[in-house]
C-alpha cells in the first residue's frame, strides 16, 4: 500500500506556520467545545472528543483550558455559539480546496476568507462544488520509533485492524473508512504502538500533478492564505506537493 500523503504535509506547514501558541489553543480550545457539545463531556464515551483532547495534549495546551473548554461545550456556557464549516475553493488549473473553519460568527468568517482569497487569486465555490472530489478518512500516524527492522508482520496486523491504505515515509500513516477509526485506534495501541496524530480528514479521490512554476505559486499563496485566516483549523487540497 502506498500513496501520497496530504494531511501530514498539511499538519507540518500548519504547526511552522502558526507562531502564536494564543493562536493554537485557541484553535484547539474551540475544536474541544464542539466534541463536547455535540456529544458530551465523558471522554471515554465521546470518541470525538477524545480526539480532540489528545490534538491538544500533543500540543502541550494546559490542562485547565482543556477543562475550561469542555465544560463550555458541555453545557457551562451558554455563550457557546461555535459551528464547523467546510469552505469548498478553486485554484488555478484545477486546483481545489477544502478548508475547515471553527467559528462563532460564520459572516465574519465568510468575508474574512472572501477577503484572503480576492488577493490570493482563488474563488470561493457553493456547496459541493469540489466536496464530491475528495473522500472523508480516518487517518492515524505512527511514531517512527515504533516501527521495526522487518515491518511486514506488523503491516498485516494494521491491515487486520482496519486500515484501507497504509503510506509509509518518516513515519506510517494509516487511513480507515471513518467508522472504523476508533477501533482502530483501540486495536493499534493494543499493539503497543505510540500514535502521534488521528482524526477525519479529507482526501483527494483524484491529485493534480501541477508542472507548471506560475501555477504552483499561485497554489501555495492560496494554501498559506486560507490557513492564515483565524477561524480556519484545517486546509486540504488535490495538488500533490
């Protein structure tokens, strides 16, 4: 099983990009609130949230705006008024994006993208204008100091606890249909295996090989512009880097 990885090329210009940790925790504090909103505060029975609070460990967020944020989304605050947004995007030369947006105030978000995208040179499309061009996984990635000498035994036994496709670089990455992402998880660290990252995350049913240098530098101003908005946690794209 191989492939190209688009998540973790995604989550490493995120984490080199957002300097402010303020700015992190916030992204964080908000993914936390909307996990326990829409399933509740017990981590053991909100698979959910349990992901999301795991996000947060791995980025050393403090124990108490972990707290603070799952009691606001449990019911605490009543000023809570968070909702997820997908923005569907096109690029240059069949360039497409999805980016993922957290926010209390989806007009402010709506033209702070609008704004971002207007001096990038993307287009802001309807409702699944390019959603049908990638597919919802779960993906989850494994320390590199796990892995062994030989990996084929263990590569079957990641097979046999759900994984659809496997991309093996610096560390494993394991994609899963998303109903099969927690069990899984549950099977993999059964394995004694350390998993750095997990989540849903969207992938491209189809990568735009972009040769051209004009068009890839429009791509990446895109990228970096919608990453760059406040409200934007996650951004995927069809062009393989």
């Amino acid at each position: 099983m191989s492939g190209h990885s688009k998540w973790a090329t995604t989550h490493r210009q995120k984490e080199a990009k957002d300097a402010k940790r303020g700015a992190i925790f916030t992204k964080l504090g908000n993914l936390i609130t909307i996990a326990a909103r829409e399933g509740g505060g017990d981590l053991d029975t909100n698979f959910k949230l349990r992901l999301a609070v795991d996000k947060a460990k791995a980025a050393n967020m403090p124990k108490d705006n972990i707290d603070r944020a799952i009691k606001r989304g449990a019911g605490a605050d009543k000023d809570a008024h968070l909702e997820e947004i997908a923005y569907e995007v096109f690029g240059p030369a069949g360039a497409t994006f999805i980016a993922e947006a957290i926010t209390d105030n989806k007009n402010r978000t709506s033209a702070d993208i609008k704004t971002a995208l207007n001096k990038a040179g993307g287009q802001l499309g309807g409702q699944n204008s390019v959603m049908w061009m990638f597919a919802r996984q779960g993906l989850i990635v494994i320390d590199q100091h796990d892995l062994p000498n030989n990996p084929e035994e263990l590569e079957l036994k990641i097979i046999d606890a759900g994984a659809q496709d496997i991309i093996k670089d610096d560390s494993w990455e394991i994609y899963t249909a998303p109903d099969q992402l927690q069990k899984t998880i549950t099977q993999l660290k059964s394995l004694n295996l350390t998993i750095k990252e997990s989540g849903l995350v969207y992938v491209p049913k189809k990568e735009l090989i972009l040769t051209d240098p004009e068009s890839q530098a429009k791509v990446e101003k895109i990228f970096s512009a919608l990453e760059n908005c406040d409200d934007i946690n996650n951004v995927y794209t069809n062009v393989n880097w």
